[in-house]
C-alpha cells in the first residue's frame, strides 16, 4: 500500500519514529510491558499463556514481541 502511494520510490522511516508512532497510536487501548522476559509460551484455543521472568503467568489473546539486539532470546 504505502509503495503503491509512493509509486515505488524509496522510503525509510527512522526507527525511533516509528516506534513512538506505533506506541503513541496503541498505548491507550493496549497493554504494554517493559523490562521483561517470557520463560515460556503455550497456546491453546483461547490465545496464549505466558510465564513471564517474575513466575507471573499471563493469558494473552494477542502476543507481539520485539528482541533487542542485545537481549538474550
């Protein structure tokens, strides 16, 4: 889509940019979490169950992650 708007030109977006797009446009209707690692995840038909670096086990119906380049996997 946004190619087609562009007719194929290049475009780059800074990473920073988008990142605090993306947040400013979910933060108030999604919950995001920071400074935490997952020990596993399990799905099952109501979306997924996550055990989070604390022991906390969460239940998600959407799960998005993004791994730093210097976080362990």
């Amino acid at each position: 889509m946004l190619r087609k708007a562009l007719n194929g030109r290049f475009f780059s977006i800074p990473r920073g940019d988008l990142a605090r797009t993306l947040y400013d446009t979910i933060s108030d209707r999604v919950e995001v979490l920071y400074s935490v690692s997952m020990h596993s995840v399990i799905q099952n038909a109501q979306g997924v169950v996550v055990e989070l670096s604390g022991g906390e086990r969460r239940c998600f119906d959407l799960l998005a992650i993004r791994i730093g380049m210097k976080r362990p996997m």
